[in-house]
C-alpha cells in the first residue's frame, strides 16, 4: 500500500459527521448552477444585443476575457 488511503483517511474523531462532506457537495452543486445561469445570463444579453465590452464589465474582466470564456 503506498500510503494513499491513510492520507485520505479523516482525523480519527469519533464523534465525527457527514457534515463536511455534505457541506462540500452542496457548495459544488451551488457553484454548477451559478455557472450555467451565468452562461445563461451572458447569452441573453449577447441576444439582446449587448456587447462584449458591457458583459465583460458586469463581469469584472475585458471583453476579450468575457468574450473567450462565453463566446460562441
């Protein structure tokens, strides 16, 4: 064995939940659905005529940046 599992292993607490693990998963699923409402959200005003530089400035980045991570 090389160790891996031991690594992996929680502090040994036996009073010990789930409650990080459920912690971390919930923030995951959170963070999948913020993004894709905010690939939504990019794309209706991309269909509405917004310009990259107005997206990227709601977004807080230039256009270019905006515009290679939501371009189509």
């Amino acid at each position: 064995m090389d160790g891996t599992l031991l690594r992996l292993s929680p502090a040994p607490h036996t009073d010990r939940t789930a409650a990080d693990f459920r912690r971390i998963t919930a923030a995951r699923t959170a963070a999948a659905k913020a993004e894709a409402e905010l690939k939504a959200a990019v794309r209706a005003a991309r269909a509405n005529g917004d310009s990259w530089e107005a997206i990227g400035a709601a977004l807080g980045t230039s256009a270019r940046t905006a515009q290679e991570r939501f371009g189509l």
